[in-house]
C-alpha cells in the first residue's frame, strides 16, 4: 500500500513538463525505481528463498 502510493506521486512528477519539474524527475526516477525494485524483492523473492531453505531443511 505504501509503495501504491509512492509511486503514485512520483509517477505525476515523471510526467510533468512545468518550469522546474527537470530538477524533480533526476530525483524521482531513482525512487520509483527503487520503490519497484524493492516491491519485487520483498513479495517474491524473501518468500521463495525461505520456501527454499524450509525444503532444503
């Protein structure tokens, strides 16, 4: 939930074109991808690595 609605605000940065919304985008883009990469990490992947090792157990 948290990270639906980080994302959210950063994307409407993304698609700005206002005066001065070039010094905003060099900071969201790192985040969202972040915000994205993080998401992945902690709904797949922690989960299937303890899958793993609970059957390699």
């Amino acid at each position: 939930m948290t990270a639906c609605a980080v994302l959210a605000s950063l994307v409407s940065i993304l698609w700005e074109s206002n005066i001065g919304s070039d010094v905003m985008k060099t900071i969201a883009a790192p985040i969202v991808g972040g915000m994205i990469t993080s998401t992945i990490h902690v709904l797949i992947l922690v989960p299937v690595s303890f899958v793993m090792m609970k059957e390699r157990a």
